[in-house]
C-alpha cells in the first residue's frame, strides 16, 4: 500500500522493485486488471516451452468465480520449471501446492496464458481448517475472519470480505 | 571512537588461501551429495574471451506506449550501458558483450542473456531475470553451470499498468539502476542485504552515476576472480551465527559495515557458518541481522531463492527456533547496542576467524526493508539523500514499522546514524505522509571533511525493542548535483554541453553512452564529442558526477534535455555474401550509406548465438568487415545483419534497408 500513497509525491518512484521487478497493485487494482478471480484446488500438470521461457502449468479447479466467464478447469501458467534437461529459475516464482484450494487473481496475456497477477501478488492460500480464512501467498501470517495480519502490508481481510470487496470494485470500474 | 577501537580485536589472523571455495556472497546455491554448496556460474571455458553476450530481442517493444522521447534504440543503448557497469569491475573475469539484436522466433535461446520484451509480464510485474540450469548435477562438479540466462521486459513498458503514473523512461535512474540489478541476476548474483545494486528495491541505495557498491564488486569478483588475486588484496572474515541456545541459523544476513564506506555482506549456510571476502581494508563492525520477510509480491525472504537441496526440489529457509523465524539484530560480540560493539581490523590479505554471533529470536521484524529518498531539489528522488556540508539535509525513509496504524511515528522508534560524523537534528522525526518518516540529518562540522571524503552513510531504525540496520542510507558528496541546462552543435561535429557542477571526472552520456570530453571549457561548459546517431535521432543528454550524483536529480526524466542530431538522410547496408557458411568461418563485407562506422564502437550481430563474430574491422565509415563463425547445420542470412555504433541501430527487423549480395 504504501507505494501507491507515495506516488502522489514521487511520480513513478515506487513503481519499481527489483528483482522480479514488481509493481506494487492494491486489491482493487488487481480486482479490476485480473481477467478472472477464482477460488478453487490446484492440480500440477506438464512443464512446456512458451518462447525461450518455461512454464508450469497447473489445472484450476474453480469452485467459486468471483470475475470471468471461464469453465470449471482453468489452465494457470507459472515461470519455470524442469524441462527437457534443463531447469529454468526465475526469482520470486510461487510455487502451488498441490491440491490447496487459493483465491487467484488471473491475467489472460494477449498470447494466451493465464498468469497470476503480479506475480504472486494475486495469490491467496485459502486456510483448509478455516474456510474463511486467507494466506497472503508470502507465506506469512494468516489473514483470518476477526483480522488477522499479514504481515509487511497488512490488508485485514477475511475470505468473505475479500469477496465483497472485489464485487464491488469491479461494480465500480464497470 | 576511543571507546570503540580501543575495543578492536585482535584475534588470531591467517594469511588467507588463494581460493574462495565457500560461497562468501549469495549465490543461487546448490547442495551436492556430499553437502557441498555449489554455485550456478557461467563456464568460462566454454565462453569465447569469457564474455557472455546478450541478444535483444528485435520485436515484441511496443514503443507506442514509451515515453515521450524514448524510443527502442534508447532502450538498446542503456541496455548496454547497463551491462557495461559489470565489464568495469577489474578484478573479475567474466564480461558482458553485446550480441546484437535477436529476432524472437519464439523458440529460440541463445546460449547468453537473452533480453525479451513479454506479454507473458502481468501487471504488477515490471521485469524478472531467470536462470537456465541442467536439471541434474554432476557429480564432481564444482558448480552448476548456467547455460542461459534471461531478462524479460514488458511488451507494454512500465508505468502503464497499475500505478496510472506514465512509463518509466529509458534514462531514468531507476530504470538504469534496474537494468544494471538485473544483469547481475542474469552471471548468478542473488539479493544482497547491504543496500547495493543487488539489494531489492526496497533497500537500495544504487545511483546512476555510482551504481555498484563494494558489495557488488565482492559478489562479481569472487564468483568469476580474475588474475590479480582479489582476495590477497582485501581482507576475510569467517564465523558462525547462532541462536543463544547453540542452533545454527540458515540465512542470516551478516555484514561488515565501515562507517566511512561500503558494508560487504553474506549469508550463512545452514549450520550457521558464513564467510566474507573482499572487504577492503579498513575497520568495520559486523553485524547479523534476519533477512526481510518477503514483501508485496515477494515469496520468500530478501526475495531470496533458497538453497536447493541434492535431491533438486527441497530448499532450506532461514532456521526457525520454536517458531520464531526473525532475530534480534546483533553486533560482534553479541551486542544489540552498536557502542557495545568490537571494531575489528581487517587487514589486506587476511583472514580474520571466529567472529562468531549469538543471538535472540523474535516472533517478527516489525521494522524492515527501509529505503531512503533523497530531497536534493524539492522533488524526492529514488536515490540516497546527499549530505554535503553540516547544514541539515532531509532524509526520507519509508519502510516497514516505523508509521503506527494511527498515523504516528512508531512508539520508542528512533534513528541514528551508525559512528559519529552525522547525527539527527534532535526533535525532527516526524510522519511525513502515510509510511513515510523523515528527518533532518547533518554531518558535525569537525566531520565534514570525512563525510565527504567517501559515499556510503549507514543508519539504524530502532525500534522498541529492536535496532534495523540500513547500510548506504546517506551519501556523503562535496558538492551539489550536476546539471545540463542547453546542448548545442558547435558545427565541427563536437557539441557543446552547458550546466553547473561539472567536475574533472563528468560523464556526458546521450541515451546512456558516453560522449568523448574534448575541452573541459569550465565548471559549467563541457565540449564533447556525442557518440554516433542516425539521421535527427534526439537524444537525452545527462551529466553523471563521480561522486554518484546526476543531473537526473536536479531535472525530472521528463524534463532532461535532449540533443537532435543533424539530418544526415536514413542509413542503409548492403551486405555480401549473401548468406554465412554453416559450419565455417564468413567474411562479411558491409558496405554503408549514411551510416560512421568507427572501430572499437561498432558492434555487428547476426541475431543468434550460433553465430559468433571473431573480428570487426573498420575500413572507413561506411565500409567494414566481419569474420563470423557459424555452428554447423545453422543457416543465418546476411541479412540477418544488424550493426550498432554509438546510438545507431542498423537492421532489417527496425525498418531499415539491409539488402544482400
């Protein structure tokens, strides 16, 4: 959050972080830029070439659908991976575990792959003893429903808030 | 300073091995059968001259959506500016070359850096740099060799998704500072914790004008050392960092930090050992400090990829002690009060051991990953705050912790700089906006002179119950930023560059590369020799000050002034023969129309790695000759030919006419 307020004084200061070289976005952005917002379990399935980049990709399968007008299995990239003898290793990278229920926040790139925004920004582990309750993709503290921190930018937000929250950020940016 | 160095140990010193076999800096670290932490490092003896060439991919750039003035052979050419602040450092083997363009076929690697404008970046991502690998390691190896390397760029440039702020221009600062971070990813560097180039973001204290610290210098040097011995010139330390039960501790940060200069830094390995190499000579204090939780968008801590295990899929973290992840910040020997600490003595060509560390873990670390903004012209800037003589500078620092969720400065938080040159104007913490704190900081006026003799200032953030060290927070200058205020053609093809601040060791750079100082007229006029351009090509034209200052500080990107070459009609080659011999060596001969070439600044490319330029020769400016060897089975075109010299960029995929004979 905090680069955002900052831009006000600084232009594009914050806009970089390197590394991965991020951008920091706020949930409404990401509710607003993501092609589709779902909730559901991951399954890992084949690395491939896209380009001289590999991906991993892994099947969604969407239990709630808060954006987009996908189908129940969602196809979902991510940079990197062992392929062909060769292993490829791109910092900052989430890494899915198998069969965990997320939230994800999906950008469809113009050639075709579903990425999560933000690189994990747009990742939420959804907690399996608590429905209700989110991890912030850092692996950091939860967010639960009475709130939670999560960590450096902490948002405070339950699953069923998040849900709303995003409904009517994209009411709003309709 | 009595007190302290009165205190400085004087431990058993041995004369140091030659060979730097622990990985002191951060590597992407693989553990073998055996234990053995082996780093991912390009082979040189599989490079030609040791240098890794990068390729820019010749399409996929949507320069519509740049910056007003920008344009991709801007990009091209802070690229190999960016690249070339690496091939400086002398005391390690491994260069950067330029490639040439490479058409993206959308299959094709080269076999160096291979730099990819994406649409496969989100938003929210601006750039990311990857490492190739094999999937297995051999076993005997001594490292694990990267067999490619990549830096991908977004198809739509930066600014545009997200922040709604306009697209971060090709000169910009931290565009470049970026530029020159992400090539350090792509030899094998990883995040550094001393606030160098290869810090993140968030700690960074890079500029322009001096983008590397003796940290980078260190990490480069010591994975690719070259003839010289850079170890038997600086000095080492070793030790162990624990928790105060006895565990080891996996990923501590530990640096030693001068209060006159850079800190030099490592990380442990998971039984709490750590070893730095390349500290200059000098006196330092070291200190652990818990590596930062992972920040917005970041998976681990520092944004660290962790070391794999033999097996290739389990990493190891930083230890945890029932839970307890973090850990109080600690100087040697186990003092949490900086006063409390040894100054140490690290002698050239030495190794100084048992610089051992306990330490208290914590839940959290509430207060992290600080960066300070400069302030030098009523404008924030990305880069440290300049403290010039003992009037008070402003410093302004944002990070984690140190803003309550009321909006107040963080109970018990204070700052103080480490040693006794600067101090803080007692009373001018305040909350400036949000997260943002600042204060007033100023150098004693008995320390002036110290304080401005070298760059990096060092600060700590504490807090209640916790102190956060920032290394390279302020940078002592003894001068105010240069600027460039007019660029004028003086007819005879020189150019004359007028400002303020101009110092004997000014660079004039346009788009990044550096112009030839013909006269050093004044302190405000400059007569220089631009690099090469195409026909009405503009140019942004900056000033960069030895002491790591720019003109980009006292003037917005958007308002750096620019320098129009004359019209000279559009270049054009024509090449013969027709096509490279597959399998053998070519000599190509090109022959130009409008266009200088110039030897030793004329680079030639033919778009792939397959194919290797032995030799450039330049015959006159329109006229050269190249001798390329092709891999066999490889069919490469002539006229896949691109030549750059200075700013121009000659090649088919740009537009330009490239004919064969």
């Amino acid at each position: 959050m905090r680069c955002l307020q900052f831009l006000v004084l600084v232009g594009v200061v914050c806009a970089l972080a390197s590394a991965s070289t991020l951008q920091h976005l706020t949930l409404k952005e990401m509710a607003l830029q993501s092609t589709d917002v779902v909730r559901g379990h991951v399954q890992r399935g084949k690395t491939a070439w896209h380009g001289s980049q590999i991906f991993t990709h892994y099947s969604v399968f969407v239990s709630d659908r808060w954006k987009g007008n996908g189908g129940q299995v969602m196809d979902l990239a991510l940079a990197g991976g062992v392929l062909d003898g060769r292993r490829q290793t791109w910092a900052g990278t989430p890494d899915l575990v198998e069969g965990r229920e997320y939230v994800l926040f999906l950008w469809h790139s113009p050639s075709g792959l579903n990425l999560i925004i933000g690189l994990s920004q747009g990742l939420f582990a959804v907690d399996a003893a608590n429905s209700d309750a989110l991890q912030a993709s850092t692996s950091e503290p939860m967010v639960d429903g009475s709130g939670a921190v999560m960590t450096a930018d902490p948002m405070r937000m339950s699953l069923g808030e998040m849900h709303n929250y995003v409904k009517q950020a994209i009411a709003e940016g309709r | 300073m009595m007190r302290l160095f009165g205190r400085i140990a004087v431990g058993a010193t041995v004369l140091l091995a030659l060979s730097a076999n622990a990985p002191a800096y951060y590597y992407y670290v693989h553990f073998d059968q055996n234990g053995n932490a082996l780093p991912a490092k390009w082979d040189l003896t599989t490079l030609s001259n040791d240098t890794v060439y990068f390729y820019v991919a010749d399409s996929g750039l949507n320069t519509a959506k740049m910056a007003p003035g920008d344009g991709y052979e801007a990009l091209v050419s802070e690229l190999r500016a960016a690249a070339n602040v690496w091939n400086g450092v002398g005391s390690t083997q491994i260069r950067i070359g330029y490639g040439g363009l490479f058409h993206d076929s959308g299959t094709d690697s080269n076999a160096g850096i291979n730099v990819d404008f994406s649409d496969t970046i989100p938003p929210g991502l601006l750039a990311y740099s990857g490492v190739d690998t094999p999937a297995t390691l051999n076993p005997g190896a001594t490292f694990v060799p990267i067999t490619a390397s990549h830096l991908v760029l977004p198809a739509v440039p930066y600014g545009l998704a997200g922040s709604g702020g306009p697209p971060l221009a090709s000169w910009s600062e931290l565009f470049f500072t970026t530029l020159v971070h992400e090539f350090g990813h792509n030899l094998g560097l990883q995040h550094s914790t001393t606030s160098a180039a290869m810090s993140t973001y968030y700690t960074s204290g890079a500029t322009k004008a001096a983008p590397l610290s003796a940290d980078d210098i260190a990490g480069v040097s010591l994975l690719y050392p070259a003839a010289g011995n850079f170890i038997a010139k600086n000095g080492s330390i070793t030790g162990k960092v624990t928790f105060t039960d006895g565990t080891p501790i996996n990923l501590a940060g530990v640096a030693a930090i001068s209060m006159n200069g850079d800190a030099v830094g490592a990380m442990t390995l998971p039984d709490g050992t750590y070893r730095i190499d390349g500290i200059p000579p000098g006196y330092y204090f070291v200190y652990a400090q818990a590596l930062a939780p992972p920040q917005d968008g970041e998976l681990t801590n520092q944004n660290i990829i962790y070391p794999l295990a033999a097996d290739g899929v389990t990493s190891f973290g930083p230890t945890c002690d029932a839970g307890m992840c973090y850990f109080q910040t600690t100087f040697y020997p186990n003092a949490t009060d900086w006063t409390f600490a040894a100054g140490l003595e690290v002698p050239e060509g030495t190794l100084t051991p048992g610089i051992n560390i306990q330490v208290s873990p914590r839940a959290a670390m509430p207060v992290n990953s600080i960066r300070t903004f400069g302030y030098p012209n009523g404008f924030p800037i990305a880069s440290p705050p300049l403290v010039i003589t003992g009037a008070p500078q402003t410093l302004l620092l944002d990070g984690n912790g140190i803003v309550n969720e009321s909006g107040q400065v963080s109970p018990g938080l204070s700052i103080e700089p480490l040693g006794w040159l600067l101090y803080i104007t007692p009373g001018t913490t305040e909350v400036y906006q949000q997260s943002f704190v600042t204060v007033e900081i100023q150098a004693y006026a008995e320390s002036v002179v110290h304080v401005v003799q070298n760059g990096a200032r060092h600060i700590l953030v504490h807090s209640s119950d916790n102190t956060y060290v920032l290394p390279a927070a302020v940078r002592g200058v003894s001068g105010s930023p240069p600027s460039v205020t007019a660029v004028q053609a003086l007819g005879d093809g020189t150019v004359m560059v007028t400002g303020t601040n101009f110092t004997d060791g000014t660079r004039i750079v346009f788009d990044g590369i550096p112009a030839m100082i013909v006269n050093a007229v004044s302190d405000s006029q400059l007569i220089v020799q631009p690099p090469v351009a195409d026909t009405s090509f503009a140019a942004h034209v900056e000033a960069l000050n030895p002491d790591g200052q720019s003109s980009l500080y006292v003037s917005q990107d958007a308002d750096v002034v620019t320098y129009t070459f004359p019209d000279s009609g559009p270049p054009s080659i024509t090449v013969s023969p027709g096509a490279l011999t597959a399998g053998g060596s070519t000599t190509v001969d090109v022959i130009g129309t409008n266009t200088n070439f110039v030897q030793g600044q004329t680079y030639v490319g033919f778009g792939t790695s397959n194919a290797a330029i032995t030799n450039v020769n330049v015959l006159g400016p329109g006229h050269l000759q190249a001798t390329v060897t092709t891999a066999g089975g490889t069919s490469v075109p002539a006229t896949a030919i691109n030549v750059t010299t200075g700013l121009s960029v000659i090649s088919q995929a740009l537009g330009d006419s490239v004919t064969g004979n």
